[in-house]
C-alpha cells in the first residue's frame, strides 16, 4: 500500500508573445533516467495562497516578479500523484496564466534541490510538446495549454 504525503502547489503557465510556455528540464534523484519537462512552481508554505505561492515561485525560479493580483484566477485545478527522491506524493494544485512579450529566464533563485534536478529550460509551442516524445507534465499540456490561451486577454 502506497503512502502518500500530501501537498499543495501551485504552478505558472509562462507564455511569452508567440504563444510558448517555459518549460524547465528536471529529473528525479531516486530515479536519474527519469528526465521531463515541467512548470514553473512549487510547494505552498505554510499560510501561503495559492497566488501567493506562484508569484514567488515565479519570481525564484525566473527572476520574472509579478504580484498575486496579476496572475488573476487560477486557469484550473486538479490532484496528481507522484513520487520524488523516493517519497510519493498527492499534490492539489492549481495552474496561473502569465503573459510576457518575452523573458530572459534568471535561475539564480533555484534552491538546492532545484539545482540538483533542474538541468535547463526551453519555451515550448503546444504543437511541439504534442509531438515530441519527450516526457512533460501534466501529459495533458498541450490540450491545457490552448484551453487556457484561448481564453486568455492579450499580452
């Protein structure tokens, strides 16, 4: 029987001016051949909103700074289950569109373990993501990606 440690998050949709979502390369410490592609964001501290958390997540791990009001709503939500470095996790977590002309990616606010297991960045079109074989998260990006770009205001 798996037991889960549960977990709250939330994660950033950075899309810049030609419709690309940032996407950073990671892998798991108790599972060095398992290589994907993943958002922006991480795990919300304690007494900390969901926007909150984004805003500074986006901040430490881009170096991009926006307020919790200008992320807005949350673009959708959903619980996963995952393990990482041996301890599975359910995670509820909730997805913040951020729309940029562009942006120069500053990790110089990684934390130890984001720089143990993030090995780079790359913006991504949802027709590239549906056709790589690479490995990204959540499987059903591309599909999120163009639901929530379509209902998005411009840059």
């Amino acid at each position: 029987m798996t037991v889960y440690t549960p977990r709250r998050a939330a994660r950033v949709l950075l899309v810049d001016a030609s419709g690309r979502v940032l996407l950073f390369r990671g892998s798991d410490p108790a599972r060095p051949g398992h290589r994907y592609w993943f958002t922006p964001g991480g795990g919300l501290d304690p007494g900390e909103s969901p926007a909150e958390c984004a805003a500074r997540e986006l901040a430490e791990e881009t170096g991009l700074r926006l307020t919790p009001a200008e992320l807005g709503a949350p673009v959708w939500s959903e619980t996963i289950e995952f393990p990482f470095d041996g301890v599975w996790y359910r995670q509820e977590q909730e997805f913040f569109l951020a729309r940029v002309p562009g942006w120069e990616v500053d990790t110089a606010g990684f934390n130890a373990v984001e720089r143990a297991t993030v090995h780079g960045h790359r913006w991504w079109t949802a027709a590239e993501l549906a056709d790589t074989a690479e490995r990204y998260y959540p499987p059903d990006l591309p599909a999120r990606l163009d639901r929530a770009l379509a209902g998005s205001g411009p840059c």
